[in-house]
C-alpha cells in the first residue's frame, strides 16, 4: 500500500522516456472540507525538512573534455536508433545493452552527414566487437553544453559517485528494494542502517544501481537512484538515503512504533504522522466532524484507507 508512483518508475518509465526523447527527437462521501494534494505536500515537506540533506559532489563534465577511451555503458538496445546509418551492421538486429563503447572522437561533417550540418556525429568503439559506431546528436554549436548521451551511461560518473558511497553507512529511506540478481522488485523496511557495497550502471532513466547490506540482519538488495544530470525528481541521493537515524528527528515515537513504521505497518492508536512514515502520503484526505470529535479519512491505491478519531487511527483496510 506504501508504494508510491515514483517507486514503480524505474520499471515502466524507460519506454516512456525513449517514446518522449524520439518525438522531440469521488469516493462517494460527503464531507465539511477536502484537503487537497497540495496541503498533503505541504506538509510531507516540512517533514522531509526535518532529515538532513547530505547532496553529493556533483560530477560535472561536457563534450569538449572528453578525451579519446572515455568510457559508456549502453542502457538499452533502443541506443541503435540514435545511430547513423553505415555499413557493416544492421540496426535491427543489433543488441549493445550491456556492452561498453570507448569514445574515438566528435565531427560536423564527413562521410555521414549526408549534407546536414545541424548534426554532429559522436564516434564509438564497441569494446566487445570492435566495431565503430556513429551516434548522432542534433545541433552541433550547443556541443559545450553536452554532458550526457541518452541511453549511454558515463563510467566516469559511475565511479564519482562510489568513491563516495562504496564502504559507508547510511539509512534508506525508501522500503522499495530490488533483488540484486534479477532486479525484480521486493519489500522492503526503510529507515534502518546499510553499508554501501556498490555502485553500478542502472538504466535509461535511473543511470545508477546502488547496492547494499542491512546492518541488522545482512540482507542484500540494491536500489535504482538518478545522477545530479537528471531531469528525474524525487531519486536522488538525498531522497534515497540518510546520514543520520531519522528516529532521532522523532523522539516521542517509541521503539514498539518505529519497528512498525520501518516495516510499513499500522496498529489502531498510531497518530497522523506515525501512519504518514510508515505508509506515506495517501492520494487523497476527507474531514467531518461529528458529535465524537473530528472524523478524518486517508486513502490510498488500490481501496486501502485510514480512519483517524481526533488524530488517532481508529480503523484501516489495507
């Protein structure tokens, strides 16, 4: 019930993302008042506000500093159609997810531009096959500001970022694991300790798979997290993890409901803000009062809800 939109995205949203880049390239109750999504957010960011923002160093690089073997991770197969016509492979049937391409150079005219010069055309080698591959990218004279490839995921950034990750320890703040074998989400517990193990190439759209062990019981899983070149919200590192416990930033919730709300769970008595950690914010909220005090309704995917009595939860359905 806890799992949000931006949890189930790295699984859906690749083909979404491709689909975008190559065209551009009542519930039935009767209520007082309705808070809106809006007054939801407002306060899940004063709360968010409460755990301590530890951003990364940012990796920044472009075009003109790459240097001749700077290596790419190929995200997805779909990297095929951002790829000049040439001889000697056929783009339909070729498979490079997963393969490593070196780049050999960046040029404005020759043999592939076919007379268009608003193209400039990036050369790779396939470390696998040897093969020299022609990507393209439109309007050359902005070739300052291109710091990112879609569907190629920079090594160099890779790396940036588990020198600073890899051997610490931080606390997850999203119960959505994936299995690091199969990548198939799991449930998980948030909150708690892990040690960074890794960190490798993700995907078109999350570039990052963050692998670590829980401090308490040693389980392994991994989450999928953006870089600081990313257009996508909500996934970056200060969203995914914590330095310090943010139990400490609750301490009138007691050890019985943190060990609850860690494991995304509920009991009849648990306040607002115990049932918003553990669950996070619902889609919508309903208020009525009535001759026992204020009647206050959550609701959440999938017909599960909360029934809050003067601010304790009273009854739910998950």
């Amino acid at each position: 019930m806890h799992r949000s939109v931006r949890d189930i995205l790295p699984s859906i949203a690749v083909s979404a993302m491709f689909c975008l880049l190559m065209a551009s390239c009542g519930t039935g109750i009767e209520v007082t008042e309705h808070v809106t999504d809006k007054d939801v957010q407002r306060v899940m960011d004063k709360i968010d506000t409460r755990q301590p923002a530890v951003t990364l160093e940012a990796y920044i690089d472009s075009l003109p500093a790459w240097k001749v073997g700077k290596r790419f991770w190929v995200a997805d197969d779909r990297v095929t159609q951002m790829l000049a016509d040439t001889d000697g492979y056929d783009k339909d049937t070729l498979h490079l997810a997963g393969h490593v391409l070196t780049y050999q150079g960046a040029s404005k005219s020759g043999l592939f531009l076919n007379g268009d010069n608003r193209r400039l055309y990036i050369d790779f080698e396939d470390e696998e096959t040897g093969s020299y591959l022609h990507y393209r990218v439109k309007a050359p004279e902005a070739s300052h500001a291109i710091s990112s490839l879609p569907m190629l995921i920079d090594l160099d950034m890779v790396d940036h970022v588990a020198r600073q990750l890899v051997g610490k320890e931080f606390y997850v703040r999203t119960p959505i694991w994936y299995d690091t074998q199969t990548e198939q989400m799991m449930d998980g517990r948030h909150f708690i300790k892990v040690r960074i193990d890794s960190v490798l190439p993700g995907n078109a759209v999350l570039p990052l798979r963050v692998l670590f062990t829980t401090a308490d019981t040693g389980e392994h899983a991994m989450v999928w997290m953006n870089d600081n070149l990313s257009t996508m919200l909500g996934r970056d590192f200060d969203a995914m993890f914590s330095v310090a416990n943010p139990h400490e930033s609750y301490p009138t919730i007691t050890d019985a409901n943190w060990e609850r709300i860690t494991r995304g769970q509920v009991v009849e008595g648990m306040t607002k803000e115990e049932c918003r950690l553990a669950l996070g914010s619902p889609k919508g909220i309903s208020e009525r009062p009535d001759q026992a005090g204020m009647r206050e309704y959550w609701y959440y995917d999938g017909g599960a809800y909360l029934y809050f009595v003067d601010g304790l939860l009273s009854q739910f359905r998950k």
